[in-house]
C-alpha cells in the first residue's frame, strides 16, 4: 500500500507580523499540518512561542497542528496546549522525568503523543514506548534554531525507526524535522519518514503552492 505522505511547515520560519495569515496560506497551498516548534531558553538555547499563539491560530485552519515541545520540565505545559488545540504533541524523553507517564498524560488530554529523537539520542526508548506512541520524530539537525543543514546520518536513524514501527504492526507516523527541503526529502521518504517538517524551506520562499508541489513531485517520484 503506498504510504500517505505529510508536509508540515513550521511556523518557526513566518513572518510572525502576520501569523495567521502564513498559516491559512501555507494550508491553502497544499500543507497538511502546522508544525509548531515550542523552545524554553533551557532545554534548548532559544525561546519562542506558548499557548497563547497555538490559541490563536487553532480557529483559522482546521489542519492539526503538531505542537513539537522543546522544554524541560515537559508535563507542566501539556495541559496547556491541549487547550490551546494541539492535536498532537511531541516531547524529548531527556526532558521527562517519567516517559511514560508524560505519553499518558498527553493523550489524557485527548492528543496524539511523540517522542523526539535528537541526533544524539538512541532509539533504544522505542523498546519501551513504541507501543504508546502516535509518532515518533527523529531530527536531522541538533534543536533550537530554524535554517540548519540537514544531518545525513539521520536517513539511518529514520530506517532504524522505520524498521521497528514496521515490526510493530502499528500506525505510527514517523517524522523528520531539520533541514528538509525538495532536494533531500525524497531521501527521507526512500529511508522510511511519511511526515516531513519544512521551515525556511517552505516559508523562505515567494511562493508557498510551488515549493509545496514541488516537494510533493519529488516524494512521489521516491514512491
């Protein structure tokens, strides 16, 4: 069966002048979810946006927005932005003191649960949590900063993962968020990912629909 494929661009990347504006304009150019990239100034070196925002934007596209948390402590703001709409949320297990407990308090919330992936950090978590999981993402770049270059050895990483999702018989999304761009998400998608986050790819360019499509035309060509 071929595999659905998902574009979501990360508002990391707008023009946060018209936030709401970048966001129904991506959707409308063929994206399928909103990545949302929440950064604490402590798990990661940056600081970004809260509930507040994800609030704001959840009336203007009914995409799921895909709320990836870099912060520590994680569970204190997961009730939060279950509220503020998030339809999954996605966490690093070095930023929880109870892995499992923080999968099970997300989707207490009524939301999909990830886990993330640094570059760094072994899959061997999966042993333990795959069968809870909705997604798991792997980066292909070390997190806090839009605009990096992708890291190449994340392709192992996401066939590793692709490999254990498989043997789990379970439909769990598999995410690659860094760096992804037309030119190498067809090598993401050959190594196994279905869900690719794109910033400055995507909101860097003039033309939201063409940078989109052409993503689109290089995945199906991976097919």
């Amino acid at each position: 069966m071929a595999r659905q494929y998902r574009i979501a661009p990360s508002i990391l990347s707008a023009d946060f002048a018209r936030l709401g504006e970048e966001v129904r304009g991506v959707i409308a150019a063929g994206a399928d979810m909103i990545h949302f990239d929440v950064m604490d100034n402590h798990y990661v070196p940056n600081l970004t946006i809260g509930p507040l925002v994800c609030a704001a934007i959840r009336p203007l596209v009914q995409a799921p927005i895909d709320v990836h948390l870099m912060v520590k402590p994680v569970d204190r703001i997961v009730p939060d932005f279950a509220r503020a709409g998030a339809d999954i949320i996605s966490f690093h297990p070095e930023a929880s003191e109870h892995v499992d407990r923080t999968i099970a308090l997300i989707h207490e919330h009524g939301c999909k649960a990830g886990l993330v992936f640094n570059p760094a950090t072994p899959l061997d978590w999966l042993d333990h949590t795959l069968h809870a999981l909705d997604l798991v993402l792997i980066m292909s770049v070390n997190p806090g900063f839009g605009g990096q270059q992708f890291i190449a050895h994340a392709l192992d990483k996401l066939a590793a993962a692709r490999r254990r999702i498989d043997a789990a018989g379970r439909e769990v999304m598999l995410e690659v968020d860094g760096g992804v761009k037309a030119d190498n998400i067809a090598s993401a998608a050959r190594a196994g990912a279905d869900t690719f986050v794109a910033g400055s790819a995507i909101f860097g360019q003039p033309d939201y629909r063409a940078v989109i499509a052409s993503m689109r035309a290089a995945l199906a060509a991976a097919s």
